[in-house]
C-alpha cells in the first residue's frame, strides 16, 4: 500500500520573513519526485512541514487524500511511515547498528528479526562489515549512508530525501543513488527528493517541480521540465543561469 | 578521649546510607523532571530558571532548619515522628541534593542537539522514547549532575546535624562528628574521618567516572 | 530493544533505591527508646555514656540523648520533639515549668563553675577573694574575656556574677568578647586567644591537657558558683506521645540510691566532679 502526498495552500513564515507563501504540490502514489529550487528557497523548510517538524501558518498536507490528524497517538502512526534523510545527517552516539536499528527499537521489533533487518540494510548501504563501529568515526559519505539505510530500514512508505548526496563524492552519490532506486523498486515507496542537482534529478525521478518566490512555478514530468520547461523563470535556472 | 563517638564503621555505613540513599531518590526526582523541563522548548522557563538557580544557593543549614521545623512534633508533619532521625535527615539532604542535580540535568539536556531530539522524532520516538535517547546522548553530563549532586550530600554537614540531632547510636555521621571532635579537641579522630570521607568519595567518584566514561561518543 | 535497557535500569535504580529507603526506615521508626535533651556541657564531661548504659542495664530501658545548646535543649521538650530535659539552668527551667511545659522537676546533682584564664593571669584572678571579686578585677584591668552568650546556663551564670559584681555588661569595652558557641569552642578559643572565661569543671578537666595556655585560676566552693543539673520529664498534657512513664522512672532512677551512687563515682580525668543532691518532686 503506498500513499499520495498532497500540500495545499501551504504558508510558512519565520520572523516575518515569508518563506513559503502558497505552496501546491500533489505526488503520485510510488512516484518519485523531484522539488528542485534554488538555495534558501524553502525546499528544506517544505520538508520539514510535511514531516510535523514545523507547523505551518496556514495550508494543508494531506497523505492518501487525509488531513494529518490532530491526536498524537494517530500522529505518532502517519509520522512512522514516513522517512527522512537529511543533509549532515545526526547519528546518535553509539554503534551503526545501534543507529540502523533505532527506527526498529521504537517500533517494538525485536530480536532476532531486528538484527537481521538491520544488517540487511546496512548491506544495502555497503556497510555491513562496519555494523559494530562507532558512528562517531564515520566519514561524511559513511554517515549519510548509514542515514539511508536507518530511514528505510522501517519501510516508510513515504521517503523524504533533503538533499542528501549534496556532501558526497561521486562514487558515493552513485551508490545512494542506486540504494534510493532499488528501495523504489522493491517497496514502491513514494519519494520526493529535495535536491539542486539538475543531473541527480534527471536520473531518479519521473516528475520534477520548481520552487521559487515561496510558490511552485511549474510541475512537469522530467523530461519536458528539462528540455522544454514552460516557466521563464524554470528555463533560466535549468540553464544554470540562476545564482545559486 | 571522653565522648568521643564510638564505633566508627557504624558512623561510616550511615554515612553511606544516608548519602546514597538521598541522591538516589534526588536522582529519580530530578533526573525525569530535569529532562522532561528541559526538552520544552517554550518560555515560563525564566521564571523556573530563576528559582532553580536561587536553590543552588540554598545553605543547607536554612534547608536544615526549614525541615526541622517541618518534621518536630509541634510542626506539620510532627505526627511522622522522623525528626532526630535517619530518616528524617535523608529527607533534610534529598532538600538539598535535588535541585542541584534537577539544575544541572535541565541545562544539560536543553543543550543538547536540538537535532538529537528532531533525529529521533523523525525516526518515529513517541515522548517517552524521545526522553530516553535524549538522556543517553546527554549521559555524560547528567552523570556529572549526580555527582556534584553525591559530592554535595557527602560532604553536608548543616542540615543533618540540624535534623539528625548527632544522637550517638543512631544519627552520628562522619561530617557531624567531626565537628563534635573538634569542639572536644580531639583533632587526630576528626582528621581521621576525614580521611574516611575522603576515601568514600573517591571510590564513588570512580565508579561514576568509569560510567560516564562508557558514555563518551 | 534500547528501550527496555533503560527501563531495566530505570527499575534496578528504583529497587535500590526502596531498598534503601527501607532500610532508613526500619532503623528510624518506631522510636524504641528514651530520647533526652541535655547541653553539651553535659555531653562533654562524659557522664552520659558512663550512666545510661547503666540505667538501660537495671531498667531494660534504652535512652539516647541530643546534646545541644540549654536553650535548643528545653525548646525540644517545649515543641515533644525529646521525652525528658536534663540541663543546668534554673532560672530558664522555673519558666520552663511555670509555663507548663514539665510534668515533674527533680535536682539531680551539681558541680562547679570554675574561672580560667592566660597562665600570666594579668588581672590577678588567682589571689581573688571570690568570684564577683574575679570578675571585677578582669573588667578593671580590661582583660580580654571570652563569654559564650548563647542563652545557656554556663552564660546566665555568667551574667549573675557580672550582676552580682555591680557591673553592666552592656557597657563592656572590646575586651568582652562574645563566642556564641559551646562550651569546648569557648575554651578553644580562649586558649588561642590568652583570654578569660568561665567554664564548668566537667568541660574544663576533660579539655585540659588540650588547653596548653590556660590555666585554672579560681576553684572555689561559693555557692554563686553552683552549676546545679535538674531533670525534667516533658508534660505529657502538651505532646501525649511522649513517652511519659519512661522518663518519670528515668528521672526517679538518677535521684534514686543507685543513680545517685554512680554520679558520685564518676571522675573526669581522675577529678570526681559531681555532688549528687538528688531531690525532687518526680
């Protein structure tokens, strides 16, 4: 069962500086989405809406055509389906397994299927043999792995990807990039990835939707998005003509 | 030596209980509230923050003497019968010993990572899971917390010589009888429990150290 | 899985902990003896553990005793926080029972107050004809005098003889210095100091070989300078769970043959100090 991710009329302000002012956006159930934008534009401030981290001031999300309940326990459900890489992600003090089985642990899995699930998405990750050492000595591309494989460890079955290769050499990148594509594959996950990667997008997703001036100026499947885009505003920015 | 307390071991172990057992319950008191104090985010906090601060100065002898008059016969709860004992100075030190570790916890845990508690949210943590990973990323301070917390319990003399009354048998401590030893001169038995109290610390302290060590990333 | 760890130490703390507390609790209540509030003078001449164990030996009855100030002391028996008083100051102690507070006064004993002081002895205390004499000549020479000023016997004694010597203490220069404390931190300091004070004989012999620049200068026999200890069961009409039969037969013990006796033969440092004068309406 995978769900549609809807935002309607989504506004949100800090301080009085208005970042999203109106935001429309639908995803497909098991589509894989691409919100492109330029830095500072709210793509992250987006996210983080959807993901109950911040409360807009006005609008909507809804998932599978629902309003997100109000109740905490029905909260804390809808919150557990979703996941979430982050860029620079967090890891807890600890080892990677503890980290990859977190997600598990919260969700009352126990042993032996919470060992097994987890080694089996740190192998997903290439990171299998490094179960046991402690997440504090990781490199930048170790740790973001390690974030991916504790997002999908627990089959969320929408995953939110917030520019989450951006650190990364190339070798790196292609290898989540990969680990996002096959989890697509196997689970049928709806995915909306974050990302000012123009190529990245081109690669995983299908649609793609432009972020600018806190409204989405245009949603197109990828191709035309990036060959024929119908916004001024999303020809110049695809052309790399917009500064970052 | 004329009235010098007898029986040392038996001073010894109620120091030890009366020490250990006040800042362990101080601990299950402070620690729960001083995390979940510390995790709101929202103001009214000041005001909390203030009086916090304001008990961190609370001499312990005016703690002594505020549960004194709470626990004698003639006072609110007279009818416990626990003032002039063990008891009684273990509630005069938890007073005491409380808001120091709930003060150190909240500081401890309002600072850590404010990702720490968004990671786990993310990650689906209800409250009470999100309480528990906070507490083991802060680990290490809320374990110094406990022992500034121990540290001051150990080393407090005021509250339990005010409450415990140093009856001999009964609510004769390490700290208290020093101060009788001195007012009886008899300085190479106080020296000697100091000793004894310095000892204790440092084995405490050890083993708490080795702990938080544990907990170090 | 991370979450039942911390549940299991959670519970293990809480286990320890009630444990613990249990422990406190079955070595705290009930209270299974005699509590007695006496002053620390009393507490300092060693009396105490040499007469309860005594008393608890022909009685079965085991008494503990809080040495504290005279004042604190008879305020315990006020508020029944104490069975029974036993200090040495008569003047508190007639309020002490016109307000109700003792069921029952007896005399137990007395000893004597002594004058201490710099072994030089600058005023001249030693060839003095009596106390009210002392005390006069240290005001004239303005000789430094520790007084404890904490509401004790000791210290409304004290204040008797200054009476008594015509003198208004009010009026005192610098060279009156008040301590506020007991009786063994009075003497210490005065030791420190090269200073006067007045001091009971129990106290001042159990400190003695730890005062090297004081010596004992008047230890007369004067009636003015009788230290006389009663002893008082709280009234059980005020705080009715006192444990009232207890002290009654505490109190008629000391005054009887027997307690009597002991007090006679006990000796600080090789000094018999007590006059046992046991008397009483208890």
């Amino acid at each position: 069962m995978t769900m549609s991710l809807e935002v309607e009329g989504l506004r949100k302000e800090f301080d009085g500086r208005k970042v999203l002012q109106g935001v429309d956006l639908r995803v497909a159930p098991g589509e894989v989405f691409a919100l492109v934008g330029p830095s500072g534009v709210g793509k992250t401030t987006l996210l983080r809406c959807i993901d109950f981290l911040l409360r807009p001031e006005a609008g909507v999300v809804r998932f599978d055509g629902r309003e997100a309940p109000n109740s905490p326990p029905e909260q804390l459900a809808l919150r557990r389906q979703i996941g979430m890489v982050a860029q620079n992600p967090l890891l807890f003090r600890g080892s990677l397994s503890y980290n990859v089985s977190f997600g598990l642990c919260v969700r009352g899995v126990e042993d032996p299927e919470l060992t097994d699930r987890t080694l089996v998405a740190l192998a997903a990750v290439g990171l299998r043999d490094l179960a046991d050492a402690k997440a504090s000595n990781l490199s930048a591309g170790e740790a973001q792995r390690v974030a991916f494989a504790r997002a999908i460890v627990v089959r969320p079955e929408i995953l939110l990807l917030d520019e989450f290769t951006a650190n990364l050499d190339p070798a790196n990148v292609a290898q989540l990039e990969n680990a996002v594509t096959a989890y697509h594959r196997q689970t049928g996950a709806t995915v909306l990835i974050v990302t000012h990667n123009l190529f990245q997008a081109k690669r995983i997703a299908t649609r793609a939707a432009f972020l600018f001036g806190g409204q989405i100026v245009e949603t197109d499947d990828v191709v035309t998005f990036f060959t024929n885009p119908k916004d001024e505003r999303t020809g110049a920015f695809v052309r790399g003509e917009m500064p970052y | 030596m004329l009235t010098v307390a007898g029986d040392i071991v038996g001073i010894t172990l109620l120091s030890l209980l009366v020490c250990g057992t006040s800042t362990l319950i101080a601990t299950l008191i402070a620690i729960p509230l001083g995390v979940t104090l510390g995790l709101r985010e929202v103001g009214g906090q000041r005001l909390l923050r203030n009086i916090l601060f304001t008990l961190y100065g609370l001499p312990p002898v005016l703690a002594g003497l505020l549960v004194f008059l709470l626990l004698s016969r003639s006072g609110p709860l007279g009818g416990l019968g626990l003032l002039f004992t063990p008891l009684g100075m273990v509630f005069a030190q938890v007073v005491v010993v409380t808001p120091i570790i709930l003060g150190i916890t909240m500081s401890v845990v309002a600072t850590v990572e404010r990702r720490v508690k968004e990671t786990a949210f993310v990650l689906g943590a209800d409250r009470w899971q999100l309480s528990v990973t906070v507490v083991r990323q802060a680990a290490a301070g809320i374990l110094t917390a406990v022992m500034v917390g121990f540290g001051r319990a150990i080393s407090e003399v005021g509250a339990v010589f005010i409450v415990g009354g140093h009856i001999e048998g009964q609510t004769q401590v390490l700290t208290t009888t020093i101060i009788t030893d001195i007012s009886q001169a008899a300085y190479g038995h106080a020296v000697a429990l100091g000793v004894i109290l310095l000892v204790i610390a440092a084995v405490v302290y050890s083993l708490l150290y080795r702990l938080q060590e544990r907990t170090m990333p | 899985m991370h979450f039942r760890f911390a549940r299991r130490w959670i519970a293990l703390l809480v286990a320890i902990t009630v444990a613990l507390v249990g422990v406190a609790v079955y070595i705290s209540l009930p209270r299974a003896y005699l509590l007695l509030a006496t002053t620390t003078s009393t507490r300092d001449t060693g009396l105490l553990p040499y007469l309860l164990p005594q008393f608890t030996a022909d009685t079965g009855i085991v008494v503990r005793y809080v040495a504290v100030g005279t004042g604190q002391a008879l305020d315990a028996g006020r508020r029944g926080d104490v069975d029974v008083v036993m200090v040495h100051a008569p003047r508190l102690e007639d309020a002490f029972m016109a307000a109700g507070d003792g069921l029952c006064r007896s005399l137990v004993m007395y000893n004597r107050f002594v004058i201490v002081g710099p072994v030089a002895d600058r005023a001249g205390v030693r060839t003095a004809a009596n106390a009210t004499d002392a005390f006069l000549r240290i005001h004239n020479a303005s000789a430094r005098f520790e007084s404890r000023a904490d509401n004790s016997g000791t210290y409304n004694k004290e204040l008797e003889i200054w009476a008594a010597s015509g003198l208004n203490v009010s009026a005192f220069g610098g060279w009156y210095e008040k301590t506020n404390q007991g009786m063994g931190q009075t003497l210490t300091i005065a030791n420190e100091r090269d200073a006067y004070t007045l001091s009971d004989d129990g106290t001042w012999y159990s400190r003695e070989s730890t005062l090297p620049y004081l010596g004992l200068l008047h230890a007369r026999v004067e009636s003015i300078l009788q230290n006389q200890y009663s002893v008082i069961p709280v009234n059980p009409d005020t705080h009715p769970g006192v444990k009232s039969e207890q002290a009654v037969a505490f109190a008629r013990w000391l005054v009887g043959q027997r307690g009597q006796n002991l007090i006679a033969t006990f000796a600080v440092n090789g000094h018999t100090i007590f006059t046992p004068n046991g008397a009483g309406a208890c």
